[in-house]
C-alpha cells in the first residue's frame, strides 16, 4: 500500500529554493514526495527544519524543559505561518489593484485609438498609454512597498513580544536556556531578512540593484578622486621642495658674487 502523501502538492516550487537562497539558506525544495516543502510558508523549507531542530536541542541542553520547548517552537511555527499568510494576502491584494489599473488604462487607450481619425493622433494616444503605464506601475511599487514596511512593522512588534514571552518563560524554568534564547533570536531575524527579500517585486529587487551599483560606483569614485588629490598634493609638495631647495641653493652663489 503506497504511503500518504503528506505536505505540499506536486509542483510547487519552494519561495527560498532559489539559486541566490540556496547559496545563503542552503534551501533545497523542490517540492519533490521527499522533500515537501513547496510552500512560501518558512517553516515548511528545508532551510527552516535544521534551523529549528539546532535550537530545539540547544534549549533542551540548556536545561530547558521538552514540553515547554516544543510549545515554543509550535507558537514560532504558527507565528511565521499567519505572518506568511499576511504578506502574501497583502501581494494579492497589491497586484489586484494595479492589474485593475492597468486595465482601466488600457481600455481608455483603446478607445482613444478607435476613436483616432490619422496616425499622428494613434502615436500620440500610443506614447501617451506608455506614460500611464510606467507611472502606474511606478505608483503601486511604492504603495506596495510603503504597505509592506507598515506591514513588518506590525510583526517586527509580534516578534518582539512572543520572543520577551518566551524568554520569562525559560526565565523560570531554565535560566541559561533564557540566554541561549537571545541568541537564537539573532539567528532567526537573519533568516526572515532573507525571507522578506522574497516578497518583493521585480521592480523592488531592480531599484535596489541599480542603488548598490550606484552606491559602487561612488565609492570607486570617491576612491579615484582620493588618489588623483593624493598625487596633486604630492605632486606639490614636490614643486615646493624643488622650488625651496632652488632658492636655498642659490643664496652662497649670490653672496660670493
């Protein structure tokens, strides 16, 4: 009798199984009958159960309690699950309306362009629906990262206050597994950085592109500018030392003339 699949259905593809995360998070999730973790939700990545595992031993180790850590760890799962599920509740919701929008657009510039009596009209309609579509989808990229930073805002702040729970928690059971707790937090708030870079738009992750190549360039010019005023100071300094000893050296001539 074939076993019960259990996990994720067939085809779908992990959020953190990308070529830049599998280099960072060491995910593997191919959504394959033996590694079922195709959902964006974290706690179901391969990147995530290791993680998790480690601090699970960890607290036990440190004299905590196993009942009250694999409470704590179900509450961080059911926490990164209902945060998953906002954001991408939140994308939906962002995406819906500037498809919307882009459609409205689209339907005026269709009528604009039946309605068109030469083409000079059509190619003005037609550079006219560019605009509107570069700054629509322009608009809703800051509204969907404006919506997003609000939205980590609030979880950042529900974080913070289950971490400070579990903390007392083992503060009263296990005060050592209260410090290793802390250090745990550090590791956790690394990997949903990396996490949060998965929700953002293709324009997001071009417009930070473009800000660390122009931050790059910069610093290689600030770099060049250090060493062109570096070579002029020297190069002064030179002239003056020249121009010093020219004139010192002088000086004996002149007297016994």
């Amino acid at each position: 009798m074939q076993a019960k699949r259990v996990g994720p259905p067939r085809g779908y593809q992990c959020a953190l199984s990308g070529p830049l995360n599998q280099q960072r998070l060491g995910c593997i999730c191919p959504g394959s009958d033996n590694q079922q973790a195709g959902y964006r939700n974290p706690t179901h990545c391969a990147a995530y159960k290791p993680l998790k595992d480690k601090h699970k031993k960890q607290l036990i180790d440190a004299g905590a309690p196993e009942q009250v850590v694999e409470k704590q760890a179900k509450e961080l799962d059911d926490l990164a699950a209902l945060e998953d599920k906002q954001l991408q509740q939140q994308e939906a919701v962002m995406k819906k309306k500037e498809a919307a929008a882009l459609a409205k657009a689209e339907k005026e510039a269709k009528e604009k362009m039946d309605a068109a009596a030469d083409e000079e009209t059509r190619a003005a309609v037609t550079a006219q629906y560019q605009k509107d579509v570069a700054a629509q989808k322009a608009k809703h990229a800051a509204g969907r990262k404006a919506q997003r930073g609000k939205l980590n805002e609030r979880l950042a702040k529900r974080k913070a206050a289950m971490a400070n729970k579990h903390k007392q928690e083992l503060e009263e059971k296990a005060p050592q597994a209260a410090v290793v707790a802390e250090q745990q937090e550090e590791e956790r708030e690394k990997f949903d950085a990396m996490k949060k870079q998965l929700h953002a738009s293709q324009e997001e992750l071009a417009e930070e592109k473009a800000k660390h190549q122009l931050e790059h360039k910069t610093k290689q010019l600030k770099t060049i500018i250090a060493v062109v005023v570096s070579l002029l100071l020297l190069s002064c300094l030179g002239n003056f030392a020249l121009t010093f000893f020219a004139i010192n050296f002088d000086r004996p001539s002149s007297r016994r003339q």
